[in-house]
C-alpha cells in the first residue's frame, strides 16, 4: 500500500520532508465512501535498562510502522481497498495533535455520517452529537 501527499507517492522515510516526526492522514473507502481522519508518528521511542555498570536508562528511536499502517480503528483496519493520503506533516507532538484537532473540527467529523471517526480526544463522542 501506498501513501498520497497531492499526486506524489511516499513510499519510503526519504520521502518524507526532514524534520517531520509525523503527519495527518486521510484513509478512504471509495466503495462505501466512508473515511478516517488520523495522526501517525513517523518513529516510536523504547526505554531499555541501562547496560551494565551504568545507571542511565536509554532511549532507543527506531521507525514506526507507517508504511504499513492502517489506522487505530477496527472497522477501518477490516478495509480491503483503500486510498491512504498525507493531509499534512508535523514537526513535533505537540503540532501533530493540533493539526489532528483541527482536522477533525473543521470536518464535522462526528456530525458526519460517513465518517468512522467516533471521538476527538476522548472527550466528545459522536453519538453526542449525531441528530437522532
């Protein structure tokens, strides 16, 4: 599988512009036209015991499974043909989780019908805010 930013591929870390530790995505379904809005750290951070004779845990940085990933929730993860596409990259954790916000509130995520987002931060929930 393939991530889109525009028309371009990214296929690989080298495609990714330098600094960036994540970005904001975008995972269609074209057959139901439901869609996930998300955020993906490009490297996942470990603590291993210190090594011998030292006191000091240390940090290992390796890069996550990005390339592969298909999103935190369930029903999408079931998804067999799928468009994935790059909204926007971030520079730190902080501006990930901004820009995640501010996708999902300026979407209406949870008063839209086709979306699988179910909540934004764990506080407002979709059925909160869905007309019945």
């Amino acid at each position: 599988m393939t991530w889109f930013l525009e028309d371009k591929k990214i296929e690989s870390i080298q495609d990714v512009p330098e600094g960036a530790i994540g970005f904001i995505y975008l995972i269609t379904n074209p057959e139901s036209e439901k869609y996930y809005i998300g955020k993906k750290s490009l490297y996942s951070t470990r603590k291993l015991p210190p090594l011998k004779g030292m006191k000091r845990k240390r940090t290992v940085t390796t890069e996550s499974d990005w390339l592969k990933y298909m999103s935190s929730n369930r029903d999408v993860k079931k998804w067999k043909d799928v468009e994935r596409y790059i909204l926007e990259f971030a520079y730190t954790k902080k501006e990930l989780t901004y820009l995640e916000n501010k996708a999902l509130y300026c979407l209406g995520v949870l008063e839209d019908e086709k979306s699988m987002n179910e909540n934004i931060s764990g506080k407002f929930f979709k059925d909160e805010f869905t007309k019945k």
